[in-house]
C-alpha cells in the first residue's frame, strides 16, 4: 500500500472510501496502516482548509466527496478490501492538497517526500 491509494474499508459509519497517508515503508508491517476518511458531504465541507474535495469519477471515487484530514485514522490491514484492489490513486497535485490539509490541521507546513 502507497501514499495516495484509495481502498474500500468498512468503518463504524459504514463502508467508506479512505485514502491511504502513512508512509510506504510503514505500510509494509502487518497491522495498521493511516488513512483519511471521505465523507459524501461534498457542499458543507469542499471549501474547508482541513478537507481536499474530490468530484465524482476522479481517482476511481464514485461520488462527490471531501476527504477530512483532521480523521487521520489507523484501520487494520485485515480490514482494507484488498481483495477488491485499489479503486484509485490521487496524482502527484491531489496528494500535495492533502499533505498541506494534514499541515493545516496540524498547524505545520507539511510537504512531500
């Protein structure tokens, strides 16, 4: 798993597109990996410094959708559908709003590797 994928998970709120952020040699352990979670709420949150919309059809997204970069969250490994691959990867410009969103949050100036 890479920065900038996009897998399916099933979270408490339901089965949601997440976006993976930790970094490629930490995603290569067996448990946990970062991600953001999407949200379909596409007209409150689009326009938020902490949230990187994304319109339907755009790196395999099936809705109008924000990610939220203040859930930085850690889901297992096991429970990423793997099986039904990467739906997506965010480009190198998508990948930098989300870098500098997580910074916005974090009150950083966060840049890629």
């Amino acid at each position: 798993m890479k920065p900038g994928e996009i897998y399916w998970v099933d979270l408490d709120v339901g089965r949601r597109p997440v976006v993976i952020v930790s970094r490629e040699d930490l995603n290569r352990g067996n448990y946990v990996v970062a991600v953001l979670v999407t949200t379909a709420r596409y007209t409150v949150r689009s326009t938020l410094p902490n949230c990187v919309p994304f319109r339907a059809g755009e790196f395999g997204l099936p809705q109008d959708c924000v990610a939220q970069c203040e859930t930085i969250t850690f889901v297992r490994k096991q429970d990423v559908d793997s099986a039904a691959g990467v739906a997506g990867v965010l480009d190198a410009a998508k990948l930098r709003e989300v870098i500098h969103a997580i910074g916005y949050v974090l009150d950083s100036d966060c840049e890629p590797n």
